[in-house]
C-alpha cells in the first residue's frame, strides 16, 4: 500500500474516534480513522448506554449536558441514528448520603441541569414499582435517557466519510513513529501511514499503545458484566426510568422488548483487570445470580423475571476514574483520549469537540480538556467528584 498521508490520524473506531473524525473533517481536516477490527468493536459495541447528567464536579457536568443536547437531536445536529430514547434517571441514595445528593443537584441545577430532589413517597409517585423502604432520596433527571453504542458510533463515522473522512477497518496500529520529539505517522499491518498529530482513542488498548512511545499511562481495562432480564408481563412500564442505585450499587435500564439491562456501578469494577484481546465476553452465572436478587430488591415485581443473554464488555479505568485526554508532553502532535472508566460513551459528542481544539489548536468548545492532563497524575492532582456516594463521576 502506497503511503497515505493525513492532517490527523485516529486510532480506535469506538464512539470518542469517530465522533473526533467526524469533527474534525467538520473543520475541514484531512482526517485518516485506523479500526484494527471494526467500528464500535470495543467498549462502545458493548455499552450500557446510559446518558445521564448526575456528576458530581462541575467540568463532567457540563460536559454531560453538552452532549445530551446532541443525544436528544442526533438526526438534526448530526445525521443519522443513534437509538436514542429519553427515559428520565432515577439516582438513589440512602439516607447516610442525602446531604451530599441535595449538594450535588444544586451543584447540578447551577450548571443547567434539568433535576430535582424527591423524598421517598415522591420516588413512589414517579415510580411507584419501586421498593423504597431503604431509601433516603433520589435525584430525578427527566431528560436522561439511553442510546444504542454501535449505531451511534457507525453514525459519526459515515457523517465523517460523507464530509471526507477516511475511515479504515481492519487495520492494525504496530508503531507510532516519530522523529526528533515529534510524531510524524503510525505504520500498521497494511502500510504507513504519515501524519503530523495522532490521536490514541484506543480505549482499553490505548495505555499499551502509549507505553510504546514512552508513556506509562496508568489505566487498566476491566471487564464490566451486563445481565439481561426478560420482564415479566405488565411489570413495568414500557420505558420506565433509568435506576442507578447507590444504596445497592448497580444500575437498570429499559431495553425495547420489554426487556432490563443491569449491571454494578461499584468500585470493585476495577479490579476484574483482563487482556482486552483474550477476555470472557459472557456473563458468570454467579453475577446474574447477584443483578437479580438487587433487581428484585428494588423492583419486587421483577422477581419473576427471566435471565436473558448478556454479555460482558470493556472499561478503560483510570486511577482517578476519570479520562486521559490532552497533548502528551515531550512528544508534539501526539493526543491521548482513553481512560473513561465507563462513562466514555455519554461524553462523546463533546470529547469529539475537545478532541478537535486539541488537533487544530482551535477552542470552539466551551469546555477545557486540562483537568483530564497526563501530567495530572504525577502532580498529585487527580480528578475527584464532589461527594463520596459517587464513584462514577
């Protein structure tokens, strides 16, 4: 293959690859997009989906909401489908956590925000199949929802070939190459490929990909179980609110065919670290075991529900859960963005953005990329959220 030239190369075709190709190629960017399998074949194929505004610092707030107004009209502002549905979230504490939930939505609602504070009676009255005898309250976000990670990714890909993009499947990254502090292209499994910024948005593969050229990035991908439940008949709803469950610590989302996705937001997700090449992509008996009986715990009404076919997907976790993303130092033109630690693929049409003020040298966002730094990490200034209730965000 003859070599190809580029303005920017992107590594990875999950959902911050395409959206940052599709942005960039927006800007009239020469853009080259490297998938070693195809698109959405990591972490974002095998998403949740969950698109919620609950963060508990102001910089991912923003961001959050940034992009739900993409979600919500993803057809006009972008082209396309990306399975969107607004269900509303349901955010449940106990009540050892209530003040830090009532901070963190006036933290929210100064943002912009679209939420309110519900005791326990207003949880039933929104959701009156819930259990809520060992809540203490519940943050209810009316505009979050759920969209689908493979059609919204195969999406910001075909907008980016339509305004020029190249986008490449089946290719395979083996270097980075670089001359004199700088990164001059990357050479794969079918050629060379010359650009002056390459953006590593290989998600579970990119601390790997950056240990190449020097950088010992410190995130780990973990595998992150979904179970399936079949609901029973007129058990819930047809699009019933998202729950992310803090008393219990998992969540649960509607899936069209009367249908729950449910899986764990506790910490110890990062502890099941695997080779993101050679991992179990099913689920263990013993966690659909553990998702139903929280299931029923809080929706006694789906104790007769039946176990479906999950599956089991990837995080990219870091140290802070929270992303690597801006320009690695010693090394010009080289952008790291990876390390979402699961709340990657509600960020990307924003990440798309920031990725194309750190490509152009542009600032069209609104919102700075530096709490996510590299360097944060040897300056002991890690990205925390407000309140300890929350690990995700």
């Amino acid at each position: 293959m003859t070599e190809q030239t580029a303005d920017v190369i992107i590594i990875g075709g999950g959902i911050s690859g395409t959206s940052a190709a599709y942005q960039l190629a927006r800007r009239g960017q020469k853009v080259i997009l490297l998938e070693k399998r195809f698109i959405a074949a990591g972490g974002t194929g095998r998403t949740g989906g969950i698109i919620r505004q609950h963060y508990s610092n102001e910089t991912t707030i923003r961001m959050a909401l940034h992009s739900l107004k993409v979600w919500r009209d993803f057809d006009a502002v972008v082209g396309g489908d990306a399975g969107w549905r607004r269900t509303g979230a349901l955010v449940t504490v106990d009540q050892r956590d209530l003040e830090g939930l009532k901070a963190n939505i006036a933290l929210q609602r100064q943002v912009g925000v679209q939420v309110d504070f519900l005791d326990a009676a207003a949880v039933r009255e929104v959701a009156p199949y819930l259990n809520v005898e060992d809540v203490g309250g519940a943050a209810y976000e009316p505009e979050a929802g759920c969209a689908d990670g493979s059609m919204a990714a195969n999406s910001f890909a075909a907008r980016a070939r339509d305004l020029g993009a190249t986008v490449l499947q089946g290719v395979t990254v083996t270097a980075v190459t670089t001359a004199h502090g700088r990164i001059t292209g990357v050479e794969t499994d079918q050629g060379s490929f010359s650009a002056p910024v390459v953006v590593n948005a290989a998600g579970p593969w990119g601390a790997r990909l950056a240990a190449t050229v020097g950088f010992d990035v410190p995130v780990e991908p973990s595998r992150h179980q979904i179970s399936v439940f079949h609901q029973p008949a007129g058990a819930l709803p047809t699009g019933h609110p998202v729950i992310l469950d803090f008393v219990q610590g998992f969540y649960l989302r509607p899936e069209t065919g009367a249908l729950s996705l449910v899986g764990s937001i506790e910490a110890s997700e990062a502890a099941n670290q695997v080779d993101p090449d050679a991992f179990d992509e099913h689920v263990d008996m013993d966690f659909n075991l553990d998702m139903a009986n929280r299931t029923e715990h809080r929706l006694p009404l789906m104790g007769a529900a039946r176990v479906g076919k999950g599956w089991a997907g990837l995080y990219d976790v870091s140290r802070d859960w929270h992303p690597v993303m801006g320009h690695m130092p010693g090394l010009e033109g080289f952008i790291c963005v990876f390390g979402w630690s699961g709340s990657g693929f509600k960020m990307g049409p924003v990440v798309g953005e920031m990725i194309a003020d750190l490509a152009t040298g542009e600032r069209r966002c609104p919102i700075d990329p530096h709490p996510f730094r590299f360097e944060r990490f040897a300056e002991g200034d890690l990205v925390r959220g407000q309140y300890a209730y929350s690990i995700i965000g």
